[in-house]
C-alpha cells in the first residue's frame, strides 16, 4: 500500500514561508477527506499566530538555540522513486515475527506489512490517509490531533514547531488495536531521511480498552555530506515529528523509540500519549544519532490508576546536543509516573534534561518519582539536568533526583586492583551505568541495538582523556 | 629471595607522609600478621602494594620476585599474582558480577577459559564460602551486607589464584559465623605456592590463621617483629607501650 503526495509547485517553498495554499494543495491533491483539510488549516491558523521557538522567550528551549540549529528556510521534502533507495538495516529489521511493519520514507509511507492472523483478529495498521478515508475514519477523526494543538482531547501545544506538524504532516501512520486484542509481537515503524528538507513524520495509535501493543519506532539515514548547508550547526534535514497514542482504559502501550539518524539531521520529536483508566503506558528512547535531538516523551495521565514509565539512554559526542525533556501531565488520582534517563557525553558535546512532572489539584494520591543520571567522559562535554515539579494538590508522594558526574575513581581502581585493564575496567562501568535503564528494556533485540550502540560510542571515545573524579576522599589512609 | 620484599618504603597521601621507611620480606608459603592501631598506616601499606594512584611512594621499593613493580599500574600487579582483598570493598553499579569475575580471570590467566569450566569453579569457590546462587545474578558489591562483600572478596582471591595476598582488615564487621567462613575459606587456599599477610587490628582471625611472623606497625613504622605469641602479648596488653617507644 503506497501513498504519496504530489509536488504542487516546481520551486519548493521553504517552510518559513509556507501558505495556506500550500497546505490546502497538499491536502487536496493527496485526497484527504475535507475534515482532515479543515483540521490542517485550523492547525495552520495557529501556525500564522506562533513565532519560532527562542530560548529568551521559551522556557522550555531555553538551553537549545533554536535559530541556530534548526534550518527553517529548508523545503518540504519531496517524495522519493522508491526504486531508487538503498535503506541500510535497522532494529526494525531484526524483529521477531513482528506483527506488522510500516517503512516511510522522505515523506511517504513506501510500505505497509500486517502478519495475516493479527489483521484477521483486528489488528489495522494503514496509512493514516487511507484509515481517515476507511472503516476506521471516525477513530481517526476523534484522535488525530487530540493531544496536541488540534481537536478536543486534554492537551493543546504551544510549540510551533507542532502546529508544523499538525498543518503539514506528510507520510502517517495508523495503529488500532481493538479492545481486548493483546498483540504480543512488536509493530515496527522505520522512518528513513535520505533527502535534505523537511520531514514531517506523523503516528497515530490507538489502543482500545484492555488491549495490548508494542511499538518500534526506528529513525534512521541522515547522512548526507553533500548537501548544502545554511550554516555549520544547521542541518540539511529537519525531521519534526508527532506521535500520539491513546490508552483506552486498561490496556498496556510500550512506546520504543530509536534514534539512529546521520549527522545531517536535526530531529524534533514529541511522543505524546493519553493514558486512561488503569492503563499503562512505557516509553524508552535511546537517542544515540543526529546533530541536534530535542526528544518531549509525554504522558497525560487522564484516568484513575493509570501508570507512566518512561525511561532512556543517550550518549552524545562531539557536535551533538541533545535535549530531552519527558513530561508527565496527573491530571487523575492515583496514578503514577516513574521517569529514569541516564546519559553519557564526549566531545564537545551537549545534554539537556528538563523533566517536568505536573500534579494536578484534582489528582489525590499521585506517586510520582523522577531521575536523570549523566556522565561527562571527556573534557568539553556539558550537561544541564533539571528535574521539574509542579504540584498543586498536597496529598501525593513525589520523589526527584539528578546528578552529573564523571568516571568514580573508586570503582577503577577496584575493577583495575582485579586485574582488569583500564579500557576494560571504563567499558564495564559505563555499560553498568546505563545497566539500571537497559535491564528494564523487554524486547531482547532492542536491547542488544542499544548495547552494540553504546559499545560504538564507547570504542570512539579516547580512553586516555577520560575524566576521574578523585578517588581520595574516602579511601582509607590508616 | 623472598617472593614480596618492601624496602625501606615510604609512602605520601594528600601531601602528608604516612609511611616512613617500612621493611618487610613475605615469603611463598607464609603467612605473616601485620598489627597495628587505626592510623598506624597498615591500610596505606596495603594500598601501596596494590597501586592505588592517591598513594605516592616517595622512596624505597616495593619487589615482587625480584622485579620492582612501584611504577606498575593496579591491573599489572593483580595480573602478576599480587591480591589485594580490600578493608571497604568498593560498590560498582549495574556491573554484572559474573561478568565482572569472568573479565577478571581471564585477564589474569591471559586466555579465555571456557564458560564451563569457569562456572564450575566458580560454584565451587561459591558453595566453599557459603555463598548463595542468587550471587551471580547481582551487580559487584551492590546491596551487599559488610559479610556479604569480605566473603565475596575472598571468593575472587579463590579464582585469582594469586602469589601474594594481601588482606586489609577482612575481619572487621564480621560476626563469629562470617569469621569462621571466611577463614577457612582463606586457609584453604594457603599453601606452599601463596604468601599471605593479614593485616589486624585485632587477634582473632589469627585463631584461624596462624602467622608465622607478626609485626607491629605504628607511625609508619614496623615498631616490633616476632612469632605467633607476640600476637597474643598484643591482646593482653595492648599497643601502648609501644607508643612510648615509637
């Protein structure tokens, strides 16, 4: 099943000048059903409204320098001929049986593949175009967009960079599982940028009550040295993507996020989900690739009893910024959110982390704990780490914690004193650091990426210059 | 020659000079006791011989077989037989424990020991210490009881093997059972190929282990030397009239 959108003009627009002409021709031309138009250009009238994000003005990207990492002059990507692309191997590729797996490229779903028994017990994964003009419209029409700037649902989205997406999303995807349909095989979603642009990326995935999925979100390419760019920290690609999923009450969603992009790409991306009754929500990202990631896993906790566990690694190095920043919205009583992020730098090499855990006045016996870990190998490397809370009812139990730190000079030396060469002894603290996180991650083949991924970074790292805290303090001199 | 030969050592941490002048020969095959009050510099001693980089030797030599391994780096000395079972094991989260050991031995051994042989003789080494199954499943020292950590480093002298051991305080924080353990778990490995020095603040791990030599340090300096009954001089009267000596 393949949709593309056609180009509309011969000289592509750049973003920043983008027309409601253009999105209503985008709209028309790919055949959307006029409710999705109207939705784009409503998205679009909040877009004409909103300013760029600025770190002056944005609390929230007040340590990304937005206009100086991200290229907004950049074009709409065009899509591809699919006979043309050479697709390097992802996560994706190595699942086992998945149930289904979706591969979107330059801004068009190329394909769609659903294992024939899942489809038979109801499990749909299509196109979003194609759900909206399907059986499933009204689900689509009830959520798309409910957690961000458009629709109903609990959350509106200041950030321009949404109402981007919401008024120009390009190649979607639809999950919908319904109720009581435990998919135990993953679903895989490989997004590839093999073209410099803009990218806009969108998932809508839809648990129904007591159901039951996993999803793989893999976004890989970017690595494209030829292409002309603005400045020397703006990319040639931006992906600006938004996944919303709905957790209908009870049911269970894991939400796994890989980030293996070039050094072309500046990724944008918020992984918003909505959690019911009762329902839970897992997320974990590693975010290894790109030269700029500003990553926002959300949950909004919306019904009694529903959990959010978000938990990832990142492991930046020279010319890399990262910015990780997880909300958690208890909007309902007694629910809970457990927040763990663990990261590592070199280089020259930039970490935010700004987690945000909001407790509403409503939202009685909310238990809430949030952490993030960082660990500066080299000189050069900076980490900003602050965890947010912001409580309005008094009846919760809430627990945070952040460090930054370098290499313990403790644990070299006993891993050295037993024979263990330094080399040997940094890899084994540095995989136990990340340990805490990657022992919580359920599918096997995610976890082995991930570790192979840290193994790489670790390999690229100069051993030698790597930073000891002193190891005085508490040794014993008697 | 004697397998381990401190020389007139001196030893400096955080600009201040602990040990000052220490001579002491350890021969394969003994065991020798090491007494002292706290801050008398045993630990910096022990220290010493392992490599830590916080202690600086400033004069005299530390010679394993002969060869003088002051310059050496901590993981040289272990892989060369030199043990040290330290007095506050350190805790190294999320690093598996079993792979952590088979790292060890291997490195020590300079060859891959296949997993089979290793597993068996760690379960060996860890029904001899009494040590349960659920070991292998934990991070190095993380969550460890004081008991839990002497025992655990006496379990990697046991696959280490080494020439020279030399255990810092393995006593302390141990009840009467632990004790019992742990040192017969160490007079197992003693022999005619392993020089041990137990390092004391108190006599009774010395009921297990029966030195051949003791030596009293006090102010960084080995103050008195003689059999396995000075050992029990020391109980009964303790270490102040050596103060007024030293």
């Amino acid at each position: 099943m393949t949709t593309s959108t056609a180009p509309t003009t011969d000289t592509p627009t750049s973003l920043d000048a983008i027309t409601e002409d253009v999105v209503l021709d985008r709209s028309t031309a790919a055949g959307e059903p006029s409710w999705m138009t109207d939705r784009r250009l409503a998205a679009f009238k909040t877009w004409l409204d909103q300013d760029w994000p600025n770190r002056r003005a944005d609390e929230y990207w007040r340590n990304t320098p937005f206009d100086r990492l991200v290229d907004v002059t950049l074009p709409l990507v065009e899509p591809v001929d699919a006979e043309c692309v050479e697709l390097a191997e992802g996560v994706v590729d190595t699942l086992e049986s998945p149930a289904a797996t979706v591969t979107v490229v330059d801004g068009a779903v190329l394909s769609i593949r659903v294992d024939e028994d899942w489809a038979d017990r109801g499990l749909v994964v299509e196109s979003l175009r194609d759900a909206a003009a399907g059986p499933c419209a009204g689900v689509v029409s009830e959520h798309l967009g409910s957690l961000t700037t458009t629709g109903t649902g609990s959350g509106r989205d200041e950030d321009r960079t949404i109402s981007t997406n919401d008024a120009l999303w390009d190649a979607g995807v639809f999950v919908h599982v319904p109720a009581e349909l435990e998919v135990t095989a993953p679903i895989g979603i490989q997004t590839y940028a093999t073209r410099p642009g803009v990218h806009l990326p969108r998932v809508l995935a839809v648990a129904e009550h007591h159901a039951r999925v996993t999803l793989v979100l893999e976004h890989l390419g970017g690595d494209l040295p030829d292409a002309p760019r603005a400045s020397r920290n703006k990319t040639p690609v931006l992906v600006d993507e938004v996944v919303e999923v709905i957790a209908r009450d009870s049911s269970f969603v894991d939400v796994i996020s890989v980030n293996e992009h070039g050094d072309d790409v500046a990724f944008l991306s918020l992984q918003k989900a909505g959690a019911h009754r009762d329902a839970t929500v897992r997320h974990y990202s590693a975010t290894l690739g790109g030269a700029t990631v500003r990553l926002r896993p959300e949950v909004d906790l919306l019904g009694p009893g529903a959990s959010a566990f978000p938990s990832g690694i990142y492991f930046a190095d020279e010319g890399q910024h990262f910015d990780v920043q997880p909300y958690m919205r208890h909007i309902a009583p007694r629910a809970t959110s457990d927040v763990l992020y663990k990261g590592a730098l070199q280089g020259k090499s930039r970490a935010v982390f700004r987690g945000n855990v909001y407790v509403a006045r409503e939202a009685v016996g909310t238990t809430t704990n949030e952490n993030n870990r960082n660990l500066i190998l080299t000189k050069g490397a900076r980490a900003d780490s602050t965890p947010f809370l912001e409580i309005e009812c008094a009846d919760i139990t809430a627990g945070h914690g952040s460090a930054t730190g370098q290499i313990d000079a403790r644990h070299l030396f006993y891993l050295q004193a037993r024979g263990l060469r330094r080399e040997q002894a940094l890899r084994l603290i540095v995989l136990g650091f990340f340990n805490e996180v990657l022992e919580q991650i359920t599918l096997p083949s995610i976890g082995e990426r991930t570790l192979a991924a840290i193994e790489r970074e670790i390999d690229l790292a100069d051993l030698d210059q790597v930073n000891v805290s002193a190891g005085r303090v508490d040794t014993p001199r008697d | 020659m004697a397998e381990l030969s401190i020389r007139d050592l001196t030893v400096r941490v955080d600009g201040t000079d602990i040990l000052k002048g220490v001579t002491l020969d350890l021969e394969k095959g003994k065991t020798l006791a090491l007494m002292g009050p706290n801050g008398s510099g045993k630990s910096t001693l022990a220290y010493a011989i392992a490599g830590h980089p916080a202690y600086e030797v400033t004069g005299g030599e530390i010679l394993f077989k002969g060869e003088d391994i002051t310059e050496w780096t901590p993981d040289e000395r272990n892989r060369a037989g030199v043990f040290l079972a330290m007095q506050y094991p350190v805790e190294v989260p999320g690093v598996s424990l079993t792979n952590f050991l088979r790292t060890a031995v291997n490195a020590r051994l300079e060859e891959d020991k296949p997993v089979r042989e290793f597993m068996g003789e760690l379960r060996t080494a860890m029904s001899d210490l009494d040590v349960d199954e659920s070991f292998l499943q934990r991070s190095v020292n993380e969550g460890f009881s004081g008991g839990e950590k002497k025992r655990f480093e006496i379990l990697q002298m046991a696959l280490l093997r080494p020439e020279v051991a030399v255990l810092d305080e393995t006593d302390s924080g141990l009840d009467v059972d632990a004790l019992r353990i742990v040192s017969e778990g160490i007079d197992r490995l003693r022999g005619p190929d392993l020089g041990v020095l137990v390092i004391t603040h108190y006599t009774r791990i010395l009921r297990y282990l029966t030195p051949d030599e003791v030596h009293v340090m006090l102010g960084g300096r080995i103050v008195a030397s003689g059999g396995p009954e000075l050992a029990d001089e020391l109980e009964e009267h303790g270490y102040e009239h050596y103060a007024v000596s030293a």
